[in-house]
C-alpha cells in the first residue's frame, strides 16, 4: 500500500488530536448512522484482533444482514468473522496496522481515520491518536478502494 486512509483523509481535512476512548464514540456514531442508512458497503481497520469486540463483531453482522459488504481489517483477524462479514488480516509492516479506520460509502459518505501516535498510555482508552473525517465523496470512495470495497 502507498498511501493509507489517514494520508487521504488528513490531505484534505484537519487532523485533530483524539483518545482511544473518543475514538471509539466517534467510530460507533459513524457505525449507528451506517446501520440506519443500510450502505452498499461498510469497511474498517481496527489494527489488531485484540480490539475487535463482540459489539463491533455484531454491528458489522448487522450491516452485512441488510446488504452491505463488511470488511475488518487488523492484525491477526481470521477471514470470517461473523455471517457476511469479511476479515482481512494484516502482516505486521502493513501501515494500516497504525491506523483505526471507518469507511462508509454511499448516499452520505463518510471516512474517519485515525492514526496510533503510540504513546504507551497506561490504560488503553486513553491512547492518543490523531484523527481526520471527511464528507468529500472522493476521498471517502478512494478510502474504500484501499480497504476494498
């Protein structure tokens, strides 16, 4: 890959600091109004396995259940996670490894990307990350190519 989500996205909106914890509301928000909007296709880089929770196993189910492609990726995720929805496992030098990702193209696109500035916090919600989001069509449909859908 030579370039990634958070390249494309903070090209052409402001990156803005972030926590984990954050994060993670912004990326459920994005997740809600997905489930709502029934996209044609939906796709996200959670950097490793050990953050992929039930919750988000269940909601990309969900998406996958009313017709949208569903992609994972991350570092040790096996390639079928739940009903529809595909994993996509990433070797330890892919940059995504460091980038939390949310694509949703569609009627109202949008890509969020969010980049690991691997501080070491001491609990893992509090992590700092940069993150940009954009609306720009382009740009969120380009996002999706680099995370195949």
């Amino acid at each position: 890959m030579t370039t990634t989500p958070y390249a494309l996205v903070s090209a052409v909106e402001q990156a803005r600091p972030v926590t984990k914890r954050e994060l993670v509301a912004l990326s459920r928000r994005l997740e809600r109004a997905a489930l709502a909007a029934a996209p044609p296709a939906v796709a996200a880089s959670l950097q490793d396995a050990r953050f992929l929770t039930d919750r988000t196993r269940q909601v990309y189910a969900a998406l996958a259940a009313a017709g949208a492609e569903a992609r994972l990726h991350g570092r040790g995720l096996q390639a079928w996670l739940a009903p529809g929805v595909m994993g996509v496992e990433l070797e330890d030098d892919d940059p995504l490894v460091d980038e939390w990702v949310v694509v949703v193209p569609g009627a109202a696109p949008v890509a969020l990307a969010a980049t690991d500035l691997r501080d070491d916090a001491d609990d893992d919600a509090e992590r700092s990350f940069t993150y940009a989001l954009t609306h720009d069509p382009q740009v969120v449909a380009a996002c999706g190519r680099l995370l195949g859908i």
